[in-house]
C-alpha cells in the first residue's frame, strides 16, 4: 500500500510538468504563420470595403479571374498529357523515342519561361500554322478536299494570344511534369513489370493497370504543387496582352495612376489563389498517406 501511495503521489506531483510541456509542444507546433494571413486578408478587406480606391481597383481587376483559372486549367490538363507521354518515351526502350524525350525536356529547361513564351507565342505557333497549311495543300493534291480545306484556312492572325499563352504553359510545364511522371514510374519496383509480364500482360497492358496507377498516385502531391506554380507563372501571359488579373492591373494602374491600390489588390488576390490551393494539396497528401498505411 506505501508503495502504491508513493507511485500515486509522484504522478501527482509529475503530471502537471507533463502537462506544461505538452502545452508548450502544441505552442510550438502551432501554424502561427496562419494568424499572419488572415491578418493580410483582414487588412485587404478592410480597404476594400473603406475606402473607394482600393474598391475600384478591386471591382476592376477581379474582372480578370476568370480569364487566370481558365487559362491555368486549360494549360495544366494538356501539360498533364504532354507530360505523361513524355515521360513514358523518357522510359522508352525505343533509341529514337528515348532521345526525343529527352531532349524536349533538356532544350524547355534550358530557357528562361519568359522567353519560352515569347518563342512560341510568335515563332513556334506561325511555323505550326504553316506546316498545317503545307500538310493541307498536300492533302488538296491528293484530293481530299474535306480534310484539306479546313488546314489551308488557317491564319497565323486568327490564332488568338490567349491560345498561345496556353500553348506556352502547357508546353513549357509538359517538361517539368515528364520528369515527375518519370520518377514516378522508376519508382515502382521492376519486380512488379516482371510479374505483370510473367502473368501474359503486355508491356502496356502492364503500364496501364500494374505501374502508372502507383506512379501516379506516388507523384499527385508534386503534380498539385506543380498547379500551383503554374497559376502563379500564369501572369507572365501578360506579356501577351492576355487580359488575365495581372494585365488588368497592369491597365488599371497606368491608367488611374494608383499603383499601391492596384498592385497590392493584384498580390493578395494571387495569395488568396494559392493559399487554397496549396491547402488542397497538403490536404490531398494526408490523404495519400492515410491510403498508404491503411494498406
């Protein structure tokens, strides 16, 4: 009976120590950055709702949100496709493919995405338009008018630039995501190829249902990350008078002559955009990881 009141008695006395250090573990660990944020948010708000400039530049900038996501969500969903077929010819045992893999994604990592943009926007996307009208001229000789005609009519001037500010994201971040769909892929063991190969699947048909649905969930937290940045280098579009928020902003200051009311609603607008965003792809990495230990 000592004994135990002894043991009692020192966890009394231990338990309130305890106690304070799990207190002060949680200070520690607490997301203090958060209260910042709010706090910018807070302050934007309050402008926005007192003062009639601030109010201005924001009823005149958020006119161009739509334009940003369109852009950024049309771009990713083709950079996602590039990427994917790219970063399985990186893997290719085919010589020719392999080194066409590889150096599209050399030469697109080589250049700065500003020039990148420019480049393709007005060499890239004029060349493509005349090799669609030699391939229909081609296809006008061999007398399929239908497919012909259609590709001759083809105009550099009727290619809007909100089109090429696509083709550029999309080109430009197809790179970056074959080299994430690549180690995603070398990831996965080679003994899961072999089995798959030993059960009669093709080499395909094993990349299909066996390797890429692992690959790809190993790789969603880097692919999100990756749509992030691609919505925060989506105003460098702007550069092509693509009326996405930056531009608007870039129009409503010179304009009004109001760069601090136009620039810091431009900035907070981008934050709010990405503060959720990266919150869905932590929250979507939670969720991998309690997959993954669950089985």
């Amino acid at each position: 009976m000592a004994v135990k009141e002894t043991l009692e008695a020192k966890q009394h006395i231990a338990s309130p120590s305890l106690a304070g250090t799990d207190f002060k573990e949680k200070l520690r660990l607490f997301p203090w950055w958060i209260i910042g944020l709010v706090g910018v948010f807070v302050l934007t708000a309050h402008l926005i709702l007192t003062r009639p400039s601030y109010q201005d530049a924001f009823n005149f900038i958020r006119a161009g949100i739509g334009v940003t996501v369109q852009t950024t969500l049309i771009a990713y969903g083709l950079a996602l496709i590039l990427g994917l077929l790219t970063g399985l010819g990186r893997i290719s045992h085919n010589v020719v493919i392999q080194n066409l893999g590889t150096l599209y994604v050399e030469l697109i990592r080589g250049v700065p995405m500003l020039v990148l943009i420019f480049f393709i926007a007005f060499v890239g996307v004029p060349a493509g338009v005349s090799l669609l009208n030699r391939l229909g001229e081609w296809f006008l000789q061999l007398g399929l008018l239908f497919i012909a005609q259609p590709l001759i009519q083809i105009e550099n001037n009727a290619v809007p630039m909100t089109t090429r500010a696509i083709i550029a994201l999309s080109v430009t971040y197809g790179a970056f995501q074959a080299e994430i769909f690549r180690a995603g892929i070398q990831s996965i063991g080679r003994g899961q190829m072999e089995a798959a190969r030993a059960q009669g699947m093709t080499y395909w048909q094993a990349m299909r249902y066996i390797i890429l649905p692992q690959a790809i969930r190993n790789v969603l937290p880097a692919l999100g990350n990756d749509f992030v940045s691609m919505l925060k280098d989506s105003s460098l579009v702007s550069v092509l008078a693509v009326r996405d928020i930056t531009q608007i902003a870039k129009l409503y200051a010179g304009r009004s002559f109001q760069y601090q009311e136009a620039y810091v609603t431009l900035a907070v607008l981008y934050l709010m955009m990405t503060v959720v965003l990266s919150a869905l792809v932590k929250w979507l990495e939670r969720r991998v990881r309690q997959d993954e230990r669950s089985t």
